[in-house]
C-alpha cells in the first residue's frame, strides 16, 4: 500500500465523511472553502491507497443479533493461516492477529443462536487451536455510531453543523455523536432490496444511487425511498473504515480491563474521550471491558498505559497485547 502522510485537508476531508458519509463532494468543498474537484481528487487519492472507505453497518439489536468478541490462542506458526481463514467467513467484520499467536475477531450471530452457528462451532477441531473464548459486546462507548477522536477533531463546531444541517432530513447520528436512535416497536425486517443496498454500501456506502440502482435492479427512485427508511429506521448508518498509520499512529494494540462494576460505565465514557481509543466496550467474561488502542509510538503506549489509564479509578487487572497484523477490517480482507 501506498505510504502517505494526511494534511491538513485529508484529514478535514476524513471528519466531513464521517459526519455526513454520502454528502456530495460539493457540498464537502463548500465547507471547507476548496473546489470539488479538489476534494474529489483526495478521495480518491485516498480511497485508492486503502487509507479510507466509507461503509454502511447496520444495527445488530434491530436485527435480532448480537457482536460477539472472540478471543483464539493458537500454536504462532497456525495463527496467520487460522486468521485468514475466519476473515474469508460472512460473518465475521473485523480479524486482528495478535503477539504470541493469539487472534481477536468479531463476528455476529443471533442473540439465542444453535450451537452449530456460532463462530465457536465451526472453528477447526485441531491441536493448532488452544482455546477459545467468545464474549458479548454488551455497550459500545467507541466504534460504530460512536467515532474514534482521532479522526473528529479536524473540523470547527461551525464546519460540522453546517454539513450536519444540509443533510438528509432523515434521522442519523452524525460526526462521532453519541445518540442513539430509539427501537421501533417492531423491528423492521430488511427484504431483499433491503439485503441486497446493505451488501452494496457496506462495500462502498458511497455509491451513488445511480450504481444502486444499477446493481439492485430497481428505480432510483425506489432506491432513494429505501435508502431513506433504513436510515430513518435506525438499521443503517455510515462509518469511516481508516488506517491510523497515515494519521500518524504506529503503534495498535489490544487491551482488556476488569473495572468495578458500579465504575464500568464512567471508565468506559472516560475513555471513549482519549484520542488513543479506537474502539472500547463493556463485554461478559473474565474481563469486562475491551479496548483497541493507537498510539503514535511505543513511549505514548507507554504513557497512556501508566498515565491515563492507570489514573481512572475503577480500573484493577490490565492485559494488553500488541496488534500484529489487520487481516479483516470493516467488512473487508486488508491485502
């Protein structure tokens, strides 16, 4: 992959697209005061070097599922083989390989599903594989509809609700906002243009309605209606899929907390408000919260380990593994 360094722009660019992921490039460029062409060109510069992609994910409660985190020990030489294996699987969205053989991976199944359909099930029965352990995530504080810090904080609270007020009028969180939609009553079930606009834009939510359309075998304007009832029904929503390496962060790792259980939710808000979470939730098991961290070296792993959160309180036992490799991310096997 292409290494490159992200301005100024870039990364203005990275925080529209997360506020608003299918706003027009023109209106991207109005906010930030450039051409559209000049706007479209860094997009594909970007997206064309697998530093960004904007995905559409849907909303596992409304579908009757649930993410579950699973952990898998495995003999160091098995590990990369046994990864990219489970990142070829449907079901699974994200696969890190981790130090010492061991492989974390999210996959999503129904909330009461039989044995022989979860993950654990269909794992290969061999002495490669030395444990298995498979959590729920119960509360996410950062990832999903939540945005990551590092990549919101390029643009003015000005600049923000501008893009937030000329979007769609339908209801969708927007530029790491924290609210999430109430549930319907009754869950709306996706039909098979359903299916099929979700398999599309969790490719590449960018797609314009045109391409949909196209793809789907539908009327634009079927497809516009549909689109705009899956948001305002909270099952879809727009993510930004990037790499932290351009953004200046080398270092990713794993990190897994037991925390008093009355301080669970105040550690994991706490956190979800450090530019070197990723990702955090509260998950069942051994250990009760999960965190993915990035950090720009191995000093700021350091410093944020022994400073930050060793200074909120709560917080007892800490178990951190360094990430050796992304295999799947949002969706996609990473070359």
């Amino acid at each position: 992959m292409e290494t490159l360094t992200l301005d100024g722009l870039d990364r203005a660019l990275l925080h529209a697209l997360q506020v608003d992921g299918r706003a027009p490039f023109r209106r991207i460029a109005e906010v930030l005061g450039v051409s559209d062409q000049t706007v479209a060109r860094r997009y594909q510069r970007l997206r064309a070097a697998g530093v960004l992609r904007v995905v559409g994910r849907t909303n596992a409660r409304l579908l009757g599922q649930v993410d579950w985190l699973t952990r898998i020990r495995c003999v160091p030489d098995a590990a990369a083989s046994i990864a990219e294996a489970l990142a070829r699987r449907p079901d699974t969205s994200w696969v890190s390989l981790l130090s010492g053989g061991e492989i974390v991976c999210n996959a999503r199944a129904q909330v009461r599903p039989e044995r022989e359909e979860l993950l654990l099930g269909r794992l290969p029965r061999t002495p490669r594989v030395l444990s298995v352990a498979a959590h729920y995530l119960l509360r996410t504080y950062v990832g999903g509809r939540v945005a990551w810090a590092g990549r919101t904080s390029a643009l003015s609270a000005g600049q923000v609700d501008r893009l937030r007020a000329a979007a769609s009028a339908a209801p969708r969180p927007a530029g790491g906002g924290r609210v999430a939609p109430v549930a319907p009553v009754v869950p709306p079930v996706p039909d098979e243009l359903d299916r099929a606009l979700l398999a599309e834009l969790a490719v590449d939510a960018r797609t314009p309605l045109a391409g949909l359309a196209a793809r789907t075998g539908n009327p634009e304007t079927t497809v516009r209606r549909r689109l705009a009832a899956l948001i305002a029904d909270g099952l879809l929503f727009f993510d930004v899929d990037v790499d932290p390496r351009p953004l200046g962060y080398e270092i990713e790792a794993f990190c897994w907390l037991t925390v008093a259980p009355g301080r669970l939710a105040a550690v994991g808000r706490a956190m979800a408000d450090h530019p070197e979470v990723g990702f955090v939730a509260a998950t069942t098991g051994p250990t009760n919260l999960v965190a993915g961290l990035v950090c720009r070296d191995t000093e700021a792993f350091y410093d944020y380990l022994t400073e930050r959160l060793g200074a909120l309180e709560g917080v007892g036992a800490l178990e951190t593994a360094p990430v050796v490799r992304s295999v799947k991310r949002a969706g996609m096997m990473i070359p």
